[in-house]
C-alpha cells in the first residue's frame, strides 16, 4: 500500500465542498486518532481475511497453494484498499470518476504482478507460488472484496449521519 499512498493519492484532485470547511488548527496533528485506529482497523480486517483464506487451504492444500492464495488476496485487498480510501465520506461509485491516471495505471500493474506471478514460471517459482484455478482466484477476490468494502458501508452511515 505505500506506492500507492505515495505515487497515487498525492494526484488526487481536491474533494468537492473541501474549500467549505474550516481550515484544520495549526495545533491538530495530521492524522487524527479516529483516522489512525481506522486504518488498524482495515489493516485487521484484511489480514483476518488474508488469514481465514489461507487457514481454508491449509485444510487441504500444500504450503505452495497457501502462499499463494495469501499473497494474491493481499494483492487484491491492496487493488480494493486503493479504491475505497481514494475517499473517506464518498463512495467508491463517486470517486471512481474522479480524473486521476495513475490509479489505472497502478491498478493495471498490479494485476499485471498477479498474473506474473500466477502464470509465468520464473517468477512464480521465485516466490514459490504455484497456478491457481479460477474458482480459487474468484475465492481470493471474493475474500479482498469482502475485507475492504465493509469501509463503504461505514462511509454510508457516515454521509446520512451528516446529511
């Protein structure tokens, strides 16, 4: 998540109704608790799922397949996690629109590095993973999908909340 917070969120062009609010006291510190334990929050959440998808392969699955299943749905949890905190009040249907070419651009490497690592046999054998099937890949998104958009529904009780 550090390239991206670095190359793709530092593009983002200004949220609307960011000149509305009151500037932020020269006293506060520039991330805020809530903002902090936010964060720790999703980082718990995708390494549970992370976690709960490698511990079902476990069951019946060599190390090999478990490594992979964990690193391709950490690989995706970072695709969602780029999606949903582009925003922390609009939703991922709002800021998906918003004109920034490096979130394509980083999106489409990434899955260039999923597919990689998955189907080209000097890479996949460097970091030890093996092909998966489809189903198990729909299983690592679903399982992505599933740590990162819960954010979305916190941003939707937030935005009635305040409207």
């Amino acid at each position: 998540m550090g390239p991206t917070c670095s190359i793709v969120y530092e593009n983002e062009a200004m949220e609307q109704g960011t000149m509305l609010r009151p500037p932020r006291k020269l006293t506060n510190v520039f991330l805020s608790l809530r903002q902090l334990i936010r964060s720790i929050i999703q980082g718990v959440i995708i390494t549970s799922g992370c976690l709960s998808v490698g511990y079902f392969f476990m069951q019946k699955s060599d190390e090999q397949a478990v490594r992979t299943v964990i690193f391709i749905t950490l690989l995706f949890s970072n695709i969602f996690l780029t999606l949903v905190n582009r925003s922390f009040y609009f939703s991922v249907m709002t800021t998906i629109r918003y004109k920034n070419y490096l979130v394509p651009l980083i999106m489409g490497l990434t899955l260039l590095l999923i597919v990689s690592c998955l189907y080209l046999p000097v890479i996949r054998d460097l970091f030890q993973l093996q092909a998966i099937g489809l189903s198990t890949l729909v299983l690592c998104i679903f399982v992505a999908l599933l740590s990162t958009f819960w954010i979305e529904v916190y941003k939707w009780i937030r935005r009635k909340k305040f409207l």
